[in-house]
C-alpha cells in the first residue's frame, strides 16, 4: 500500500520488516526475528 515500507534488519540484515503508514505514523516497535532487534528507538 502507499506509504508502507520494506527494509531489511538494520543490525543482522537478515530479516525483511515491512512497516505499514499507520505504524510509523505511531512509532510503534518492531522486533527482528532472527536477532531480537528492536526499534524504532
């Protein structure tokens, strides 16, 4: 949708986060699955 984003893992780079515009809007947390990462911080 317009206004998502995709990126990998900013510490491990494995992982994909799809972020929709809503959450970002919110700053809500995401977790890395492969290595527990967690932002926005």
């Amino acid at each position: 949708m317009e206004g998502d984003v995709s990126f990998m893992c900013p510490k491990c780079g494995k992982a994909k986060i799809v972020r929709t515009k809503h959450e970002r809007k919110l700053a809500t947390q995401y977790t890395c699955p492969e290595c527990g990462f967690t932002g926005p911080n």
